[in-house]
C-alpha cells in the first residue's frame, strides 16, 4: 500500500517525484497485493527414467514377494511407543488393508501398520496395538534386550490363523498374534482387543486364544468393555480372536414339574406338569431373530414358496439336555408377530414346529391373548409362529424351511480387480454384500483397478432322445427367478486359475486356493501376482473358477459356481516381456604408447636418508638378576587331598556313625562336641549328619589338609576300631583319589 501511496504522489506532484526517486530508502514489499512481483513457480521432481522405473518395479517384486512370506527374512523395526514417549491412541490406523497402486506407492504399504514391536525395558507401561488396540506391560517383566511383537492378519492372509468355528459362532474381530523373546512370561499382562459392533440384544461376545505352545484352541476369559472391546489379563501367548454366539437362557427342570417365565423375552414361558418326565434335566431357551430384510428377501427369490406368507416371529428354540418325549404334554406360550394383535380365535396365525421331517404344524387347540399364543406339544423343538393369507396355512410349512434357510444369507458377489502395469499385474479377488458393490468398485477404480465382471456357469443337463415328446400337455406355471448368489458367513470357495496365465510361484496360491467371506468383518480377498504362462508375445485370456465347498443345495451351488474371465491385449504382453533398458559402460581409453623415450629427460632419483638407530651396550646377565630377583617368599598353593573333599566325607559319614565318638579322637573341644550334639537334637538329624557336620568342621580347623589331615584322620579311625576303613582311606589317599561307594563295597555292608 506504501508503494501505491508513492505512485499517485509521483503522478499529482512531478518535483516531488525527481526527488523522491535520489532517496536510498527501499519500501517493504506487500505480498497480498505486489506490484511487478512475480512468485516462483514450485519446484516439480522431473518423471523417473526408464531405467529408474525397472528397479521401481523389481522394488515392488521383492516387497509383495517378502510380504506373502510374512516377512521373515525382514527385521521389523523396533519402536518404542510408550506414554510417556509417544502413543497410538490419538491415532487413526485403518482396519482394511489397501491393495491398489495408481502411482509409485507401494502395493502392500498399508500392511506395514498391521505388525508392531517394541522393546518396553523394565519399566513396562501402555503400548498401542494395531486396529486401535492396547497392551499394558507391568514393571519389571522384561528386560533391557526383550521385545514383544503384535501382528494383525490382512484379509489376505487370514486362512492362516482362524480357527474351525460352529455354524452359530462368527467371528467380529481381526486375528492378533503375540509373541516375545521372553518365554514363559514371568507376570500377567493386560491386552485390549477391539471388535466390530454387533446387535447385543440375542447375542454375546466370546473369546477365543490358542497359546503358542499348544495347537487347540481354548475359550479365554475376558473383560468386556463400553467402548467395543474386551480385556484379557493372561500369562502367555498366543493368537486370540473375538467371536459372539446367541445366547442361551438355561434353567432346571424337575420331575415335580415347573413354570418358567423367560428373562430373554417377556412372551415365552413354559409350563412343565408334574411326572411329565422321570428324571430331572435342564432346557435352553435360544432366540434366532429374523430381520425383515431377510424376510423380503426370502419373497424375493422364492415366491413360490413364501406367496402366502405375510408376518413371522423369531425362531425361538427350546432344548432339552436329554431330547425325549413328555408323559404328559407341555405348555409352552410364544410371541404373535410384530403388529399383530389378535381379540378372539383367528385361523390364519400357526405355530410351525421343525421335527425330522422337515416343518410341521403343531397340531393343538391355540389360546390367544392380545400378543400371545399359548399351545400344547409333548416334545421341545425349534417353533415359530407365522402370519398367513385366509385359508392358506398348510401352505406355511414349506415358507418356514425357505426362511430357515436363508435366514443367514444375502445377496453377494464374487468380483475379481486387475491392475497391468509394466512388469507387475496385480490380481484381487474379493467376494462381499451386493450393497458394497458399486462403492467397492468405485474406489478400486481410483487406484488404477479395472473391475472383471464374473459369469455364472451352468451345466449342461444331458437330453434323452428316448423321451416322445408330450405335444398337448399343458404348461405348468412357473415363476422364473434371476440366479442369484447368496453369499453366508464362513462360506469359501475352491478358485483356480486356468488358460493362458499363471500365478506367480512366491504367492500362496499353491499354500490354499480357497476363498474364505467374513460376514461381520469389513474386507474378504485373495491377493496375486499374475503372469503369463508362456513367453509369446500376443492376446492372451485367462479364467478363474470358482467352485463352493460345503453346499447341499442344487440352486444355491449353481448359482455361486462362476468363472471370471481376462482378456489381456497384445501391447500390455509385450511390455510385459520387454527387457529393461541397460545403460551401456563406457569404454576404457587406452593409454598411447610413447616412441620418444630417447628424448625424454631423465630424472635423476633422491635417495631416502636412513635414519641413525643409536646403538647401547647390553646389559650383563648379573645386572639383569639383580634387577628381576624379589624379596617376596613364594606362595605354595597346598590342595587338600581328594579323600577329603565335600564328596568323600559324605560317603565315610554314612560308614561311620559313631560322631560324636570320632570327634574325640580326632581331639576336638568338648564344648564344640557338646554344641553338635545338642544341634542335631534340636534339628532332628540322622547319625550320619552329624558325622558329616563334625567331618566338615575338623577340616576347617586343619591347617595340613593333606598328608598331615589324612593321618590324623587314620589313626582316629583306627582308635575307633575301623582298621579296613582306615587302611581304605589311606589307599585312595595315596592314589590321589576320592572315596566312593565302590571303594567300601567289598568290605562293608552300609548302615541304613
């Protein structure tokens, strides 16, 4: 603003201008508003040559290859995270594993997050964990040089870890694996594990570890927390997982009969009559909810099934201990549908019952309330109760096994993702919900992914020419339905790749060709490198199939049955094979020979002085006496002998009993024999003990503990009346050896 101040004066007064311009002064610049300022331009990294871009790629190679080995030939870091030097929990950490590449990012670089190591020292303290965990380490369990490491499995490599779950257990949680220098580990510590939120109400949270010493896995205890985790104080470790199954209601039932009302639910209550069974058991009251969006799904994709189907309950299951059937009927009270309130007798609401034929109506006179319907049945099983059309109630018990069925299924997809770069191609495959699809697809698009849609195989079924052809038969009516892929929690596929491309042999592919979906978990992928099978360079096409593993149903096996198809053209082939650009080495100049020798100057070489080395006199060989002699004595180290080693007298006390009569005549005090006495009396020790108590201290009192000790110690013996033992110890003596059992053998029978 001062320049432009300066400017309208210079135009209204010409004087001041010429005057003005003579001053020295330089006005600041204003940035905000500049006059004749241009601003740099930013400093843009010129793109990488060709021979940049081929040890980028083989970069790339190397880390996805040392990934999908876990990384064992790669130290991980070592950090140390604690609170007071920094800590993880203000920090967001993705729970999905990335698997695009749109520019020079690294294909697994979100993996490095999911693996941890830190080296606590004795202080311990709170560490983070990845996915938002937490691990609390008490002072004084490790060492300076200890450490401790948590990796998480990525989508891609769970089948490693999870363990074989029930069809109503699911897992909620990512698989953390721990593992320390220190083992066992010396105190308890406290890991935080968090989970994905589910619906509370019918179900509850278990958790399940297997240590890393053992091979099965075993339920752990836990603490749960507010904030969608559970606490687990152990003392090892091992791969833990967070898992949540329905929950069960259990009480007693006795032969005196019983009325139970349901804590689960306010509508269920059993009335057991008494001497209905003979001996008493326990029943489980379980709930398995089902959603209206499974409801209308089930419409959807069987109408023919579900047409006179209009409202049903949960599916309440009641399970005895023992199945058996009842002496006397049950009464058992069960919830109407939602929104359905009955005054009187209605016709069109049944209570279904799943016996080993398949649904059934519980054939019994109904009692309605407003929300209830309370019936008879002489065994327990799993009921619902469902709304039907007017007049079309034994069409439900077909409906019910449709909504059994799909209760826990929904719409899916099997997508595959392929990004082709120069010398790497990237294949994803991924199986999720329908819902995720287009969001799904989106987002790999913007890494540089290509969506491959997938084709659902049919097989051909055989014609029999041998079938006359019924030319008047009328046709029966049909409702088609568009084949659909229902997709369930724990379902996988077998996959194989076929055709013209192979996986690359550092994958897993070869390990497991299984495709695993999580439902509760956000992601659900195998990851490959993929290659041509030959080296020609034209179009190539590849397919992957997919089969379904574990599935009775004909439909539902045909409809999840597809292959995905790739169609990769020339020029990205021939890329591919092209060979990296090598800068060629210049060429040593050789050095021209000189014919003019004759002409050269000869310089004339200095030679190097040598230094002058003083000689001195040697020294006469009594002056170097004189100066080594010294007027310290020599110090004789004296080694008692071996018979009277910790060993030996061990062995002669349990030969010799008599104690306190051996330390008399090897001359020791009577207020010394006096105070072992009275020890052993008091202590309770055998006569040998106190022969080696008194052996032990005679020793410490000789100042000769060898020849002079040995014959003291014979002529005590001998005094005793011990002349073989004496003649025994004086031998071994002599042949600079200790006595042992075998030496006493032949002579002696020891005193028990």
């Amino acid at each position: 603003m001062e320049i432009l101040e300066c400017i309208d004066e210079r135009i209204k007064h010409h004087k001041e201008i010429a005057q003005d311009s003579c001053t020295d002064d330089v006005p600041p610049i204003n940035f905000l508003d500049p006059i004749n300022f241009t601003p740099r331009t930013p400093y843009r990294e010129p793109p990488p040559s060709r021979e940049d871009r081929g040890k980028i790629q083989r970069t790339y190679r190397w880390i996805f290859a040392t990934i999908s080995r876990e990384a064992t030939e790669i130290e991980p870091e070592v950090l140390d995270w604690s609170e007071s030097g920094g800590s993880m929990k203000n920090k967001e950490i993705s729970n999905s594993c990335s698997v695009a590449i749109g520019t020079n990012k690294d294909f697994m670089d979100d993996d490095a997050h999911l693996k941890v190591t830190y080296s606590p020292g004795k202080k311990g303290g709170n560490f983070g964990l990845p996915n938002g965990g937490k691990l609390i380490l008490p002072e004084g369990l490790f060492g300076k040089k200890d450490t401790i490491t948590c990796q998480v499995a990525s989508p891609s490599q769970r089948w490693k870890y999870y363990p074989t779950l029930p069809s109503y257990e699911h897992i909620t949680s990512e698989i953390y694996t721990l593992q320390s220098t220190m083992h066992p580990l010396k105190k308890s510590v406290i890991i935080q594990i968090p989970y994905y939120q589910i619906e509370t109400e019918h179900n509850e949270i278990n958790v399940k570890g297997k240590w890393s010493d053992e091979n099965e896995w075993v339920d752990v205890g836990f603490l749960k927390k507010e904030d969608c985790s559970v606490e687990l104080e152990v003392d090892r470790l091992g791969i833990f997982i967070v898992t949540f199954t329905p929950k069960k209601e259990i009480f007693d039932v006795t032969p005196q009969g019983c009325l139970y009302n349901a804590h689960i639910s306010r509508y269920i209550s059993v009335r057991f009559p008494k001497k209905a069974h003979d001996k008493p058991f326990q029943c489980a009251i379980q709930i398995n909810p089902i959603p209206s969006d499974k409801l209308q799904l089930a419409k959807e994709l069987s109408p023919g099934e579900t047409a006179d189907l209009i409202l049903a309950t949960e599916f309440i299951d009641l399970i005895p201990s023992t199945p058996c059937v009842f002496k006397r009927a049950v009464s058992v009270k069960l919830p109407l549908p939602t929104g359905v309130e009955v005054e009187e007798e209605n016709d069109d609401i049944a209570v279904l019952q799943k016996t080993e034929n398949g649904w059934e109506l519980v054939d019994s006179k109904y009692k309605f309330t407003r929300t209830t319907v309370t019936f008879d049945t002489k065994s327990l099983t799993k009921f619902c109760v469902m709304q039907s059309k007017p007049d079309r109630k034994k069409r439900l018990p077909p409906a019910a096994q449709v909504l059994e069925n799909r209760n826990n299924r929904e719409k899916g997809e099997i997508v595959a993702f392929l990004n082709l770069q120069e010398k790497l191609w990237f294949l994803v495959l991924e199986c999720m919900p329908q819902s995720k699809l287009e969001s799904r697809v989106k987002e790999m698009s913007e890494k540089g992914f290509k969506h491959v849609v997938k084709e659902i195989v049919k097989k051909d079924e055989g014609t029999n020419f041998f079938r006359r052809p019924q030319k008047f038969q009328q046709p029966t009516r049909q409702l088609q339905v568009p084949p659909t892929c229902e997709i369930n929690d724990g379902m996988k596929w077998e996959f194989s790749v076929v055709d013209d491309i192979k996986v690359n042999s550092e994958s897993n592919y070869m390990e497991n060709r299984e495709l695993h979906y999580f439902r509760y978990l956000p992601e659900s992928y195998r990851q490959f490198v993929i290659e041509p099978k030959t080296n020609e360079e034209r179009a190539i096409s590849g397919a992957i199939n997919l089969d379904p593993l574990g599935i009775e149903d004909k439909n539902l096996k045909e409809n999840c049955t597809c292959s995905i198809h790739i169609e990769i053209d020339e020029e990205t082939v021939k890329a591919y094979f092209k060979p990296e650009f090598v800068p060629e080495e210049p060429e040593p100049k050789k050095e021209k020979v000189n014919f003019d020798i004759l002409n050269t100057p000869v310089f004339k070489e200095d030679k190097p002085e040598v230094p002058v080395i003083q000689k001195f006199k040697p020294l006469p060989p009594t002056v170097m006496e004189r100066l080594m002699r010294t007027n310290r004595k020599p110090i004789i180290i004296e080694r008692e002998s071996k018979v009277l080693s910790g060993k030996s007298l061990r062995n002669l006390s349990k030969l010799v009993p008599e104690g306190l009569t051996l330390a008399v005549h090897l001359n020791l005090p009577d207020s010394t024999i006096t105070g072992l006495g009275f020890d052993a009396i008091s202590n309770g020790l055998s006569m040998a003990d106190v022969t080696y108590k008194i052996l032990l201290y005679w020793k410490r009192m000789c100042k000769d503990k060898k020849d002079g000790a040995v014959n003291s110690l014979t002529n005590a013996l001998r005094d005793m009346g011990r002349e073989e033992i004496a003649n025994i110890v004086f031998e071994r003596h002599r042949d600079n050896k200790e006595l042992s059992p075998d030496a006493f053998t032949p002579l002696f029978t020891p005193y028990q």
